[in-house]
C-alpha cells in the first residue's frame, strides 16, 4: 500500500468571469470564487478539490486564508489519515471556516480514491453508479421566462426542477400554480432562501401540498427549529427542508432531529466541513430513517464531491444540478450533465475523476498559497 504522505499542498482562488446569477429578489448577482487545493504525496500521486463560497460584491478569498492555516497539520501525514485528521483540525485554535477543512478533507480522499485505483463513491461503499437528477434554477425575470426555462429543463432529461425565485409569496405562489398546470404530472420543489415569516410559511406550505409539489426548502431560518416543528405539525402534504447552510455539525443536525423539524435532512460536503462529517450526517439521517438531500450548487469540484457520495447513499435521492450549465463549469474538462434518461454519472477515473484545464484555471487564479515543511 503507498504511503501517501502529503510534502506539499498548493491553495488557490480561482475567480473567473462569469454569468453572475441570484436566487431571490433584491440579491445582488453573486461573484463565485472556487477556492482549489492540490495535495501532492511524496508517491507522486496529487489529490485535488474545490470549495464553492459566493458573495455579492467581489470574489471570496478568506477560505484560502484560513485553509492556508490549517494545511501545516497535514504536511508530513498521509491521506489514509483523513479521518483522523479532519477530527484534529477541529481543535486547531483556529476560526476554521467549513469550507477551508472541506477542501483539504475531499483532496485527501481524492488522493486516497487514486491511490486504490476506485472512483470516490466506491471508495466509499458504492451503492449505485447513477443517481436522477433535478435542475436547480436561478432567479428568472417573470412567470414567462420560468415556463419557457422549465420546458428546456424537461426537454434535455430533467424529471423534477426546483424553483429559486423572488422569496416573496404574492409573486412566488401564482408561478408555482402556473408551472404545476403547464406541467401536470411533473415533480417540483420551491427552495424560498429561508425568507419568509412562520404565517407565510404555513400558507405557502399548505399551496404547495394542494399543488403536488415534493417539498418545500428553507421557508424559515435553520435556527428557527420550533417554527419547523410548528409547520410539519399541520400536516401540509409537502416535506420540509432546512437550507442546509446555517446548521451543519452532526449535532446540531441531531438536534433538529430530536425537534421533529424536518421531514428530510440537507447538507452540502463543504457546508459541513467535508466528505469526513458529511458520512456522518448521512449515517444519523439513516438512523433516524429519513432520506438526505445533498446541496450540489457550485462549481463542478463541489458538485462532484457531492455527487460521489450521494452514489454511496443509499437514502440520498436526487443529485441538484444548477442551470444553466455554463457559469459553473468553469476549468473543468469532465463536467458533470443530465442524461436522457434524468440521470447523471460521475465523471470517469478514479477519485473524484475531474479533469481540470489548468492553463485555465492558472488564468482565473487570484490568490495562491505554497504550503511546505
């Protein structure tokens, strides 16, 4: 077995100019910034990963900052001690923001899924190699541009779509009236940024459940987990979903559990932290039998991961999938799309499998960071 002891680790931001998309009404359009890191053994082997994190006024640079503080603990240790690492860092006397573990824990697990010659999710205990897939829309500019977009999903695979819009009931539930009669007999979900108030919520809840709609994403805060309660206690006829990006330690997930606050546990890789915790939360939600629903919005590096491990999930049922495809493929050779059939695959090799444009990436880097003994 190789040893893949870690003698370097390279941390960039990589900021390209892109489509800059929101998700609700009064959201400046977001600058995407994907913080990547390379893990390089001293067998010759390079682990790779990218962490996703948006702002409305300029690129985020602040993962690779701390990342960049963490990264001496895993100099000189070796990729088959990412558990063990991950659980070390989070005593580092170090404000370490999720998303900076998360790109060190996935590149070690890249490394590792190399390293035996196995894609990620069989690494992990593949439990199938496909998964379906919906499309995750950004915000539209009216009912119409959101009938017309919801018909090109459809048409390229797509069996459900899940609605970003303007987060503001008197607009967001005649769209979902208006797409539920365009396009009976197709699922879809409304994902409203955890923006309205616990009246709103239960209304809408209520609309949702009468129109056949899957569930209904982030209608309160996270913290909010008694007006979670409140709401599934009236019994709505549509799963409630956390947003997945405010409580993300197995505890506090455990905690919303206990609560009886959703019908469905959310999370995102790098959310959470990593692939590491993002096992466990899956393995609690398993417990406690519910299904999982794993945020895939980001560039193709945070959606691979993602995806590698919602195919080793048995109870994870959908990949999201953003659209349009264009402004999060960035640098990357090997993207991940929907197939005829609704599905999506990873890409092929082992780890994470992604083929990378460097020269491209090189282009778009702002920031890096060479980490060595």
């Amino acid at each position: 077995m190789t040893e893949l002891r870690i003698d370097r680790i390279e941390i960039r931001v990589v900021e390209p100019e892109a489509e800059r998309l929101a998700w609700s009404e009064g959201m400046h359009g977001q600058f995407m910034s994907n913080t990547v890191v390379r893990a390089f053994s001293a067998d010759g082997l390079v682990g790779v990963a990218g962490g996703s994190s948006c702002t409305g006024f300029g690129f985020d640079r602040s993962v690779a900052e701390t990342a960049k503080l963490i990264a001496p603990l895993y100099l000189g240790r070796s990729a088959h001690e990412r558990v063990g690492l991950w659980h070390e860092t989070r005593n580092l006397n170090v404000p370490a923001s999720p998303i900076a573990a998360a790109v060190l824990d996935v590149a070690l697990w890249d490394l590792a899924g190399k390293a035996a010659g196995l894609p990620l999710y069989a690494l992990l205990g593949a439990a199938r190699d496909r998964v379906p897939a919906y499309a995750s829309t950004p915000l539209y500019t009216s009912e119409e541009a959101y009938v017309a977009e919801v018909a090109g999903h459809f048409a390229v695979g797509f069996g459900a779509v899940k609605l970003h819009c303007w987060c503001n009931p008197a607009r967001d539930l005649p769209l979902c009236q208006g797409l539920a009669a365009a396009y009976p007999g197709h699922t879809f979900m409304l994902d409203v940024e955890q923006r309205y108030d616990r009246a709103q919520a239960r209304r809408a809840a209520d609309a949702l459940g009468e129109l056949g709609f899957l569930w209904f994403e982030a209608p309160l805060l996270d913290f909010d987990l008694q007006g979670y309660a409140e709401l599934r206690a009236g019994k709505p006829g549509v799963d409630i979903l956390p947003a997945g990006n405010w409580l993300i330690d197995r505890h506090q997930i455990a905690q919303g559990i206990a609560a009886g606050a959703w019908d469905r546990v959310r999370t995102d890789v790098f959310s959470c932290g990593g692939i590491t915790p993002a096992r466990d939360i899956a393995a609690l939600a398993a417990a406690h039998n519910m299904p999982i629903e794993m945020q895939c919005w980001g560039f193709s590096t945070s959606q691979a991961a993602n995806l590698h491990l919602i195919l080793a999930t048995p109870h994870a049922t959908y990949f999201e999938q953003p659209v349009p495809y264009a402004p999060f493929e960035y640098g990357v050779q090997t993207p991940i799309r929907v197939a005829a059939d609704g599905t999506v695959a990873p890409p092929p090799g082992p780890g994470l499998g992604l083929e990378l444009d460097w020269e491209a990436l090189d282009r778009a880097t702002s920031v890096r960071f060479d980490v060595r003994p």
